[in-house]
C-alpha cells in the first residue's frame, strides 16, 4: 500500500465556551478517521486551534477584570483537558492568536490585495451601546428574514440555512447585553468573490470535494447568482489583529479563524523539523476538513477562495455532519440535555461514547439523536456482552500462561473476520463509520457463539482437557483480538488494554490479518463496566443544576430579552422548535367550534400502536367517536370522567379502525411528551370556548 501524506482539521471550538457532547460529535469523528489512517501506515497530522478573536472575548475579559490573553489561555487548558477525556488526540493543538496565526494572516491578506479582491467601502454596522462594541454577526439574533425562526445568530439560519446580514435580522437584539442595537457607520474591507466565480463554479463542480447533496445545495443557493462581496474587517473595539495599513481595525475573526489550521500546522512543522510547504504546497497532500453544516457556506466558497488566491493546497475533501438530537430533540438545558463534556466524564466512560457516536454516524448530513435507553441498552449489549465477554469469558483460564504456539482449528472463523478487513477499512475511509460497527458487531456474534458451543467455562473442570481448553482460548482471544483491531480507531483505550493482556500492543490494520501464538496473557482485568440507568440519571440532573446556574446568569446578561414580568424565564425552546403559524382573521378563528367534553369512555386501538379510542360527552347524549394519538403518554383508564377541549365541528375521517368524530385538543412535542388540555373547574360539558 502506498503511504499517503494526510492533513486533517476539524473547525476550531470558540474560546468563549467549555467543550458539550455536542461539539465532540465532529473531534470524535475526526479522531477516529485520524486514527484509522495512521493505523494504516500513513503519514496523518491531524491539528487544530482555539478560535480566539471577537467582541465575545473582549466584553469577557473586561467584566472579569482579565485580560484576553489570560481569558483564553484558561480556556485552552480547558479545551485541551476535555478533548484528552475522551482520546480525542491532536498533533498540535494552537491558537488563531499565535505568532504563526499572525503570519499566515499577513501572507493571505498580501496575496488576495495583490489579486486585486480587497475594496473599501463605509457601511451601516449594528453597534450594542451598552457595551460600547459594533457587534460582530453571531452577537446579535432576532427572526431570520427568510423562514421567520426566532432567535436565529446574525449570518446564518440553523433552520433553513439562509446565509444574511445581521442588519437583515427581524427584531435584532444584542446577545452581549440584550439590549436593541443601533446603527453606526464605520469603513470596512471586503473581498469580492464575485471574481472568483468561474474558479468556485469548476471546484464545487468537480464532484471530488463535497459530497453531491452539499454541492447541490452550494450551486443552488450561491452559485446560480452573483456571490457577495465579504466583509472581513472590524473597527475598534474588536479583539484581534490589527490589518496593515489600515490602523486600528482589525480582521474579523471569520478571516483569521480557518487561517488557523495553517498557523497551527506552522507550529507543528517547526517543533518536529517539517517542512511547511510540504503540507501545504505540495501535490502530494491530501487536506481533509471536518465541520458541522452550520459553516457549510465558509468552507466550501470564502475558504477555498483565499487558498486558491494565495496559492495553497485546496481541500480534497469538505466532511460535513449534522447536529446532535437529545431524545430527538434540540440540546436543552432546561432538561438537562445540555451536557458539558467534563458533566458526562464525571458519571460515564468517555469510550463508550465515542462507541456511541460511531455507531449512528454516516457519510452524509443527516443528524444524529443520541436516545439515552438506547445508549445505555447498546454499550451494555455491543461492548460488554459481545466485545468484551469474548475476553472475559476465555483469558482468565489462560492468565499468566501462553496461547497455543501454533493457530488452533476455527472453521475459519479468524480467515472469515480477515477477509472483512478491507471493506470495514473502505467504510471507516468513507466515514461510514455506522456500517463498519455493524460489520464488526456480527463478526463479534460468530465469535461468540463458537466461545458458547465450546463451553472453555466446563472443560477447565477436567484437567485432561488442558490443551484443548487452551487451543479454545486462543482461537477467542484471537477472534476477540482481531475485533479490537478493528474497533481501535473507536475505541483506543480498549485497544490498549488489550495490547497489555496479551503483551502484543495494537499498532497496524494488518494485524487483524494474522494470528498471535505463543504470547504470554496477563492476568485478566476488567476492561469494562455494564452502564446504569441510574449513572445517566445522575448525569442529567447534574446538567440540570450546571445550566440552572448559568441559565441564570445569561438572563441577567440578556436584560431585556425577557419581558420584565417574566420572572420564571421561560426559555422559548418549545417556540423555537415549532414556530407561529401566518396570522389568521376573526373570521377564521370561529370557523372552529371548540366545546368542553367529558372522556366517558377510553381504550386501546387494536393494531394501532400510537392511538386511544376515546368517547366524548358533549352533554344532554351529545357524543363524539374520537381516535386520538396519546397512548405513549397516558393510560386509558386513567382519562375516563376527564374534562377536556375538544375540536366538535371538524370533518368525520373515516380510518381503518374506524371513523374519528373530532379531535381533542394537546401539547407538547408528540410521544411520551403529549399533554391534553383541560378547563379550570367549574367549566361544563358543551360549553364553547371561545
């Protein structure tokens, strides 16, 4: 095989915020492409930086009484320590305010003024007056113009994916203070894309870079018109560089952070003896990003512009990744979904979750849910009853001796699991990393099954059968072995263990391909432990009084971002998820009847698994047949004599089961999460509510 130069980034975490399980989706993913690279012999150097610059920073270090440089050093240490927690390892890990950072800024800023991209003009900036700061894009939010999302950051919609300007916003408010920011001119520098058009048409084209939905999406929404000119400079006060030649301003952090992965790669180059423009100059590199699809738009039109422009290598390929879902919902620190790195460490293996991740994360863009039963459930039966029982159920009855000197008969089970090695290592190539655990999960049944027929746990009772218990353990610890090769780039902690209980380190794919005979084993030791529910539990309400304490903090920053009465902070998740609908007349609003009904009859659907049969009293024998969809979230027996707001005048439906007279009336997200509506007491069967 051919040894491959390889470089890899991922996109540099913010020096404002500590690392959550939500950001170690793309370090864990990256990490484990990194890792099954080198244990295929090449040559990879995977680095990334705090990203460091901006008004966030700035406005933090002045309320603490620090200076920036101290504000993100503390946080590097931070980030490095929760990144080490879960084997998330760097070749060099940086800082876009390094030295190096600032160099390479100065080389791109030459290059793209050379090729005549930079223009001046004055415009219009948002400018918060109680922190004395124009406000940099992802400090202010408001509606977004396109779908309407409330609370959407100031460049871009999570929601819809509209890129905009922050003055674009509808209802912009500060995120620094809160309050609502005014507008104030100052000059900036921009660079005009548009004159990179006929380059960025033939790179997002090529069909090599970006896989075929990105770059779709990127032609439509960007290419098919002219691309806008990008605003890459801030006026005072800004934290960052200062731009030559233009005094006291400073590049905006969107220039100086993908800037980054070369500064850091700089750093690395010159602590190990490299040779810089081999990295970044030469053919024979491959450069693999890692982002999320929130930054989609800069790494796949600004970003590859500047390279191009300053004469670096291009990306080979652009790996983007969806969000992470908490029980198929957005994070939430109400529910003590928003879990912070150093939360979960205190109360799971980090391992364990990077087997997680794996297990569900794909090629594509799609996101991905973590679902905690389903996690617990998984770990316990893929690791522990599959991986890690193959071990402990062979290597303590040959602790402290030696496998077989020659490769007992499997039925060629070892050859099987060899002969797979190629297509798992062609879907962890293609971050398909979902398949590849599949893969391995069903090599790991059949070496289970040949440990139950042989029964090792029965023989060890007759000392006659000595060697044949031997051969047996050999054959699973190799099987066991073999599957650990293949997990390593997952799980390498595991794979460490296992090279110390058979005194033969983990240190190439290909080992899978051969055998170990004749090495001692060590005395077996727990290499891992069944989760409890209860450990999860612990975890969350731990999140819970975590964001509890800066939920509010963060109220008393936003000031007026909530209404003054509102003392309970309501968080505004429930509307962000499901937005208003368009305004509707008088006219249309009474056009449906809503009527008090009593459930006087409630049961289960035969066949249906999500719906209750419900009869309705209107009053005075006035009935309604009604299949509603709440059977995860209420028991029928317990609905019956319940009052509650029932839609009377809507169309019969005629369903399978049978035909639904109206519907009764619920919130909440669907699910277990469904909460019928009830009137206060007093109220009577047929009563309308208006």
């Amino acid at each position: 095989m051919t040894q491959r130069r390889i470089l890899v980034t991922s996109a540099l975490p913010y020096a404002n915020g500590h690392i959550h399980i939500g950001h170690l989706v793309e370090y864990i993913q990256t990490d484990i492409w990194v890792r099954f690279q080198k244990l295929r012999g090449h040559q990879c150097v995977y680095v990334c930086a705090d990203d460091t610059h901006g008004t966030a920073i700035m406005i933090r270090a002045r309320n603490e009484g620090r200076s920036e440089e101290e504000v993100i050093a503390d946080m590097r240490d931070a980030h490095i320590r929760d990144f080490a927690t879960f084997h998330v390892e760097f070749d060099n890990y940086g800082s876009t305010n390094s030295d190096e950072n600032r160099e390479m800024c100065g080389i791109f800023w030459e290059s793209v003024n050379n090729a005549g991209l930079v223009t001046e003009r004055d415009v219009d900036q948002l400018y918060d007056t109680e922190a004395e700061t124009f406000l940099a894009d992802r400090f202010v939010k408001g509606k977004c113009p396109e779908c309407g999302a409330i609370d959407q950051y100031g460049d871009a919609c999570e929601k819809c994916m509209a890129t905009y300007a922050p003055e674009e916003l509808l209802e912009p408010y500060s995120t620094l203070s809160g309050s609502e920011p005014v507008m104030r001119t100052a000059p900036h520098k921009f660079i005009q894309l548009e004159k990179l058009h006929p380059f960025l048409n033939e790179w997002v084209a090529s069909g090599k870079h970006l896989e075929p939905e990105v770059a779709n999406y990127i032609k439509g929404q960007f290419l098919s018109g002219e691309l806008r000119d990008w605003d890459v400079t801030r006026p005072p006060k800004y934290f960052g560089f200062e731009v030559p030649g233009f005094p006291g301003h400073s590049w905006y952090v969107w220039f100086d952070a993908p800037i980054g992965y070369l500064g850091s790669t700089k750093q690395w180059c010159d602590a190990n003896g490299e040779n810089f423009d081999a990295w970044w100059k030469s053919a024979n590199t491959e450069v693999h990003h890692f982002i999320g699809k929130d930054i989609t738009y800069f790494h796949t039109l600004f970003w590859p512009g500047l390279l191009k422009t300053a004469g670096f290598n291009l990306p080979e390929k652009v790996r983007i990744h969806g969000f992470l879902t908490v029980a198929g919902e957005k994070m939430s620190k109400s529910r003590g979904t928003f879990v912070m790195a150093s939360t979960y460490a205190k109360h799971l293996p980090p391992g364990v979750l990077r087997y997680y991740y794996a297990s569900k994360l794909g090629s594509g863009l799609d996101d991905i849910d973590l679902n905690l039963e389903e996690f617990v459930s998984k770990v316990n039966s893929d690791l522990v009853g599959k991986v890690v029982n193959l071990a402990s159920r062979s290597a303590k009855f040959v602790a402290e001796s030696n496998l077989s000197e020659t490769y007992p008969d499997d039925g060629g089970l070892f050859a099987e699991a060899a002969a797979k090695g190629e297509h798992i290592a062609s879907l962890y190539e293609d971050c398909n990393y979902n398949a590849a655990t599949r893969e391995i999960m069903l090599l790991a049944d059949k070496a289970n099954k040949y440990v139950e027929d042989k029964e090792p746990w029965v023989l060890r009772k007759d000392p006659d059968k000595a060697d044949e218990l031997r051969d047996i353990c050999t054959v699973a610890l190799n099987l066991f072995r073999q599957i650990v090769v293949y997990l390593s780039p997952v799980l390498p902690e595991l794979a460490k263990q296992t090279g110390e209980l058979l005194n033969k380190p983990i240190e190439h794919w290909d080992e899978s391909q051969t055998p170990l005979t004749g090495t001692p084993v060590s005395k077996f030791q727990h290499l891992m432990k069944r989760i409890e529910e209860k450990q999860v539990n612990a975890m969350i309400e731990d999140s819970k009084e975590d964001n509890a304490a800066d939920a509010g903090a963060a109220a008393d920053a936003a000031g007026s971002k909530f209404h003054a009465a509102d003392t309970w902070k309501d968080s505004g998740d429930a509307l962000e998820k499901e937005p208003m609908t368009d305004e509707c007349t008088i006219d249309d609003f009474v056009k449906v009847d809503l009527r008090v009904a009593r459930i006087i009859e409630a049961g289960h659907v035969e066949g249906a698994n999500k719906l209750l049969q419900l009869t309705l009293s209107l009053g005075g024998g006035e009935t309604r047949n009604v299949f509603a969809g709440i059977k995860a979230a209420y028991e029928p027996e317990s609905l019956v004599g319940r009052l509650v707001v029932c839609v009377a005048n809507l169309k019969p439906r005629q369903m399978k089961f049978g035909l639904s007279e109206g519907m009764v009336c619920a919130s909440g997200g669907g699910g277990k999460e469904v909460f019928l509506l009830s009137p206060d007491e007093g109220s009577v069967p047929g009563q309308r509510v208006h």
